[in-house]
C-alpha cells in the first residue's frame, strides 16, 4: 500500500505532465504570453492555477526536482521554496520525495 508521501508524489507527477501537455499546445509566436499552468502540489483536490511564460516555467523545469505552487501548498515536510515569485513559489523536493521526483520526471 502507497504511503502519503508516495501518494501526494505521484499526484505532483500527475500535475507535472498535465503542464507538459499545456506547454505543448502553444503556438508559434505566444512563447512569451503567460499560460495558465495548473499548481503542481500534491493536493488532488487543487484547482489552482499560476500564470507563467514557457521561459519560466522552462527554468522550473530545468530541474526534475523543482515544482511551481501557489503560495499556501508548499509542503515543509518534504520540500523547500528555492524562490518566491508574483503568484507563485517554486518549490524544491529533497530526500525521497526529491527521489521520486526524479523518477517520475517524464523528460528523464
């Protein structure tokens, strides 16, 4: 049986990939107009969005381990704010939720 941790990673993973597919579906020439991406905490129920560029949501990605959130669904417990931006905090993972984040990074 999966544990919370477990549990809440794989949500974040879920969240990861939906902003994959929104990353996707730009056009040529909106690059630089701010997508609403979906916060990428582990809270199921989390309907949040946060405004971000492909550049910066690019730079977030730029490390398996980061995630974008809105501010309040940090999680202490597992994770660190590495940055607090207008409308969000990019959040990075350590020990075994840092682990499975890597693992569940669908570039890797």
């Amino acid at each position: 049986m999966e544990n919370d941790s477990t549990r809440t990673g794989r949500n974040e993973a879920l969240f990861r990939e939906v902003n994959e597919a929104i990353e996707r579906g730009v056009w040529p020439g909106e690059e630089d107009e701010p997508l609403r991406f979906r916060c990428e905490c582990g809270r199921i129920e989390c309907n949040e969005a946060v405004a971000l560029t492909i550049a910066e949501y690019e730079r977030v990605r730029a490390n398996p381990r980061r995630f974008v959130v809105v501010a309040g669904h940090e999680q202490p417990e597992v994770e660190d704010v590495v940055e607090q931006r207008p409308g969000y905090l990019l959040v990075e993972k350590r020990g075994q939720s840092g682990e499975l984040a890597e693992a569940l990074d669908p570039r890797s």
